[in-house]
C-alpha cells in the first residue's frame, strides 16, 4: 500500500493506491477534518482491533451486537431502592425479571473521553464507530442513562406497571459510571441495526491498522467520515 499524505490549512488529505483482496483499488481522496463536534444524532461504539472478526461484522453487517444483562460490566446493574429504603420485594422480583428478557446495546454520546479510549478501544490504539440508528422495531426502547449516587425507585415510579418500572431501572445507574454518558437499547433481539456514519481513528492506532480500517471504510461504508483523534480534544 503506497501512502502520500498533503496538508493544507485545517484539512489532512490522504491518497490511497491500495491492494484489496487481490485487486489494485484506484486512488481515492479522504478528507480527515478537524476533530469537531458530532451531529447530534450520532453515537458512537469504541471499540478494539485486536478482534477483526467483530469489526467486519459491524461495518459488512451494519449491525452492532446487543448482549445479555447479564454480561454487563457493573455489577450493581438493575439493583434498586426507594429513597427511604429498599424497594418492595414484589417490585425486585419483578425488575429481576424482566431485566433478564432484555439484550442492550451500550453507545455513548462522547468521542472525545479519554477514560472510554483507555477502556474500551484498546488504550487509544482502537476506532470509535459513529453511528446512526434506524427505525425502532416493535417493543425496543432506547435512551440515555441516568446518573445518581444511588440507583433506585421512587415511591410515585412504583405504583406504575412492574413491567414499567422494572425498565426505568435499566436505564439508571451509579454516579461513578457517568464518565461514560451512555446511551442505551434495550431489544429482545441478539443486534440493532446502524448506519455508519463517521469512524475516528485512536491516538495511538498503527501504522497498519490505520490504513485497513480506511480500506474497510471505503469498501463497507463509503459515505463515512474518517477523522484521526487529536490528542487536544481528548478530555
């Protein structure tokens, strides 16, 4: 792969001969803008290269895996309580489950978080995978999470349905995840479908890598933006 990059004002252009799969790929232009601001309806997935096989099921699939609850990270996920003290045992019971018939998909609204590079893609040698999300199918339900020092039922919120409540739940966590500003679907299905709309490359990518993911890019989503991290606009 021949590589010639220009700089102009604010703009990095790159030039890429490349050989895919065999077959010698023209030259193509690829704008990498300043990192900016996100459009307000793109989220954003980090993830790690060091399994291609996920990768290449996102961008050829235009799908993004949704998991069980109980793969989740925080293990304090779907505890509850009222303000005053524990919740009733028949609203536990009903939150345990329901919280079980649940798959979630876990986004976030932040690209520039130094934390979520660090744990999620790989320490910065990683991508975040903006994405734009379609149509909700029958019964999904997606929103942002809401932070609180405790994750809990308020006397009011417990007099709706169980199965009402036992879903408020799941979108509601502890103060000491909300570095993380996530944006949550919850399907009954094993994926949720995208439109991938921008990929930023992590500080410290590889020389390699960054260019098959700009290869992948062009071939599986064209019309994507691929934009390389600053190290000033991480936070």
């Amino acid at each position: 792969m021949r590589v010639r990059e220009e700089k102009a004002n604010k703009y990095a252009t790159i030039r890429i001969d490349a050989v895919w799969a065999g077959r010698l790929i023209p030259s193509q232009i690829l704008k990498q803008t300043e990192y900016g601001m996100p459009s307000t309806h793109t989220y954003f997935k980090y993830r790690s290269l060091e399994n291609w096989q996920y990768l290449l099921d996102i961008f050829l699939n235009k799908r993004l895996y949704a998991a069980p609850f109980a793969s989740l990270n925080d293990p304090m996920e779907g505890e509850s309580y009222y303000v005053m003290g524990q919740a009733r045992g028949v609203v536990r019971s009903a939150i345990a489950a329901q919280r079980h018939q649940w798959n979630i998909c876990s986004l976030t609204h932040d690209v520039k978080n130094l934390l979520m590079w660090g744990y999620y893609a790989n320490g910065g040698r990683g991508i975040a995978i903006g994405v734009e999300l379609g149509r909700l199918k029958n019964g999904d339900i997606r929103k942002s999470v809401d932070y609180d020092s405790q994750v809990y039922v308020m006397p009011d919120e417990a007099k709706r349905s169980l199965d009402e409540v036992a879903t408020t739940i799941l979108f509601r966590k502890q103060f000491e995840w909300q570095h993380e500003g996530e944006f949550r679907v919850l399907t009954r299905g094993q994926y949720i479908a995208v439109k991938i709309v921008e990929v930023h490359l992590g500080l410290r990518i590889s020389d390699a890598d960054h260019k098959l993911v700009v290869e992948l890019v062009k071939l599986a989503a064209p019309t994507a933006r691929v934009l390389r991290v600053s190290r000033g606009a991480l936070k």
